[in-house]
C-alpha cells in the first residue's frame, strides 16, 4: 500500500493506471474485431468465440432457447430464488419512484410547449461472466429499463466452457421477462448489438459493465449505437477519521481488490488508522488529510465511483461532497449494499466521470421530444423577432418559411 500526496499530477496518475482500455494494442484489436463483425456477421461471431472462448458453436446455437432459460431454476438453490425476489422488489420499488411525467406550458394567445418522454426501442445487456458471472448485473440493468418501458431488451453473455449460460444469470433474466439472450462475449459481442448479424438483430443503445476490450468495443461502436458510458475497474473512495473502526475500512478495502484491477484509496484524518490499515492491507493508496475540509476536496478531486463515509458525522462531509458516482453514509452501509441489494444500480461513473456522469438511471433509457404549437396570433407577435434573427444568420428563407402564413 503507497501513500501518496495527491495532486493534479497523481490524479492523472490514477486515471491512467485505469485507461488501459485505451492501450494502442486493444484499440487495434478491437477495430480488427469490429470490421471482421461488419463484413462476416455471424461467421465471425463464431469464430470468436472459439478463439476466445474455446466453445464451438453453430449460429443456430447463439442464441439461448427458451426451455433452457425457464429450465434454469433446475440448477439454483430454491433459497437464492427467494433472494432475487427480493433485491428485484428493492431496485423496482427505487426506479419506479423515479418515472418521469411530462411538462409543459401554455398561454392564453394559444402558445402550447411540451416535454415528453419516450423509451428507448431495444437495447443490448453485456452480462461479464469470465471470472464470475456478475448476476446482479442483471437485475441492475434490465429493471430500470424496463421501468422505462424498452420494448426489447437483449443479454449477451459469454458461455461456458460447456457451451451453456451460467443458470443464475438466465434465471434472473426468466424472472425479469428477458427471453432473449445470446451466448457472446466480448468485442465481438458489442459489435454483433450495434452492427447486426444475421441471427443477432441490431439494438439502439448498450449498457453494462465489461473488460478492457468490451469497453473499448463500446468507445468506437459510440454513434452506431448509444451507450451507458466507458466504465475502467471499479473504485473506492474511504473517508475516515479516528472514530472510525479499522475493521470496517480493511474489510471494504478488500471487497474492492477482489475485482481485476480494483482500486481502493483511504482518505483520513488519523494518522494512527492510516498506520493501522498500511499494517493490514497490501493493495490501495492512503492519504492524509489535515481537515475533513480537506478530505473532502480531495475526494471531489477524485470523483470516485463508490464513496464510502466512515465518520462520526457522515451527513456533515456529505454536504461537502460534489462528485461521486454513489455515497454510502455510516458504518453501517458499505459498498456491497449498492453492489446488490438496496435498489439504486451498481452502473456507476468511473475513472473522474462522476464530475460530469451519473449511475444508471430511468432516464438513461429515454429520450425526450419537444412539442411546439403555436396559433396563427400567437404566431404573428414573434413574427418580427424571428425575422431578425433569421436574416442576421443570413438565412432569408427561414424568414419567408414564416411570412408566408400572413400574405
């Protein structure tokens, strides 16, 4: 464990040691990846996956059939069904509480101006499923937009090294109604959902979380298709002073090492917890801070994924708190409650993008449309204004577009 004085130079330091989607060989790899989807479609599909996943499979055979994922449940544990019940109840009952109703202003002159919201047609669901399969990713993606109201929603998940989908993550997706799923991973993956093949239809947008080529498949498919966002290892911020429990902060460090390429940093008033927890962990970053002032600012420096406040008064530092993907208060909210169980997703802004992004959310499904109706009075009063700007811009038929209606 390093500790480390942070600025701007180390801030970027940090961001670098994750930007390793944007390595020149995986950007290459992925754009040979993405052309052989384009020209060859499923063929290349295939062959992907055997290389990559030593799985030999027939493009009948890529997409999961139905029996198989409502035959899931074969394979569970009856107690983790009783489990996915309930965190599927928890992040429904959060994005319900989120749905959007649509706005609007009129006037007496006949001036009518609307906002609304529409779903997004069909998107794509990576599920990671290389080391472990991330079941919760599920849940936390398909759950929101389905609040949203997408039509269709297609998972694409690696297979095993049996050819088939882990059964958990098909018996989330039973349960969410989710009926299509195909067996790719990777780049290949990303690229099949924005471009098409023939068995695996194109999508409008990709969420999900994913390795260094999945992410980097995500960057240059970005305006084939929309996407969450370009999400680096997952990380988090502690803040702690000497009130907090040294076991507490060396459990959730630890949590967050379990994860490739997790990054785990500590931020604290106390010199004796920073010596306490050097002692015990041997991965991460410590910092000291002389104030919670202090504290704060560097994790708004930082804009970290997962913020974790340790504190006597967790509320207090909070208020200080401009940038964060998702803020855990207390000793008794850690990390793993976001990752799994208390609703809000565990798709979160990465690498310093929290100071501009934010976690998955209903509106990360939608898109708005405005609606603009005017009478023909209403009309004429702006008649003029219009006029102006338009011939300003030298734009003489946007001026005749309106005059035209009052000869």
């Amino acid at each position: 464990m390093r500790s480390i004085t942070l600025h701007s130079k180390n801030i970027q330091q940090l961001y670098d040691r994750n930007m390793y989607y944007r390595r020149k060989s995986t950007v290459e790899k992925v754009a040979r990846i993405i052309e052989d989807i384009r020209t060859s479609g499923d063929a290349a599909v295939i062959k992907y996956t055997r290389r990559f996943d030593k799985v030999q499979l027939a493009a009948k055979d890529l997409r999961v059939a139905e029996s198989e994922i409502s035959g899931a449940f074969q394979n569970i544990k009856p107690e983790f069904v009783a489990t996915l019940k309930l965190v599927i109840h928890n992040v429904n009952t959060f994005y319900r509480s989120q749905v959007k109703k649509p706005c609007s202003v009129k006037s007496e002159e006949g001036i009518v101006l609307k906002e609304e919201f529409r779903p997004i047609d069909t998107v794509g669901v990576y599920i990671p499923a290389g080391t472990a399969p991330l079941v919760s990713s599920v849940y936390m993606t398909v759950i929101p937009a389905k609040i949203a109201g997408v039509k269709r929603i297609v998972i694409v998940t690696p297979p095993g090294k049996d050819g088939h989908v882990n059964p958990y993550i098909l018996a989330v997706a039973n349960l969410l109604n989710v009926n299509e799923v195909y067996k790719i991973g990777g780049a290949q993956a990303i690229a099949a959902l924005a471009l098409g093949t023939k068995t695996v239809p194109r999508v409008d947008k990709i969420v999900g979380p994913g390795n260094a080529y999945v992410t980097e498949a995500k960057r240059q498919l970005f305006g084939y298709v929309d996407i969450d966002m370009l999400a680096g290892p997952t990380e988090l911020v502690v803040i702690a002073n000497r009130y907090s429990n040294p076991d507490f902060v060396v459990a959730d460090f630890e949590s967050q090492l379990e994860h490739a390429g997790g990054l785990s940093i500590l931020i604290s008033t106390s010199k004796q917890l920073i010596r306490q927890v050097k002692g015990r962990v041997q991965g991460g970053f410590v910092i000291y801070a002389k104030n919670m002032e202090e504290a704060a600012d560097i994790a708004n420096r930082i804009a970290p994924e997962h913020l974790q406040i340790l504190t006597s008064d967790p509320v207090r530092v909070a208020r200080m708190i401009r940038h964060a993907g998702a803020i855990f208060l207390g000793p008794y909210s850690p990390t793993p409650l976001g990752d799994y169980i208390a609703g809000p997703s565990h798709v979160l802004p990465t690498l310093g993008t929290a100071k501009f992004a934010s976690g998955l959310s209903i509106s990360s499904f939608m898109k708005t449309s405005h609606l603009i109706s005017y009478s023909k009075k209403a009309l004429e009063r702006v008649r003029e204004p219009i006029e102006r700007v338009a011939l300003t811009e030298g734009l003489v038929k946007h001026a005749e577009s309106v005059n035209v209606r009052f000869k």
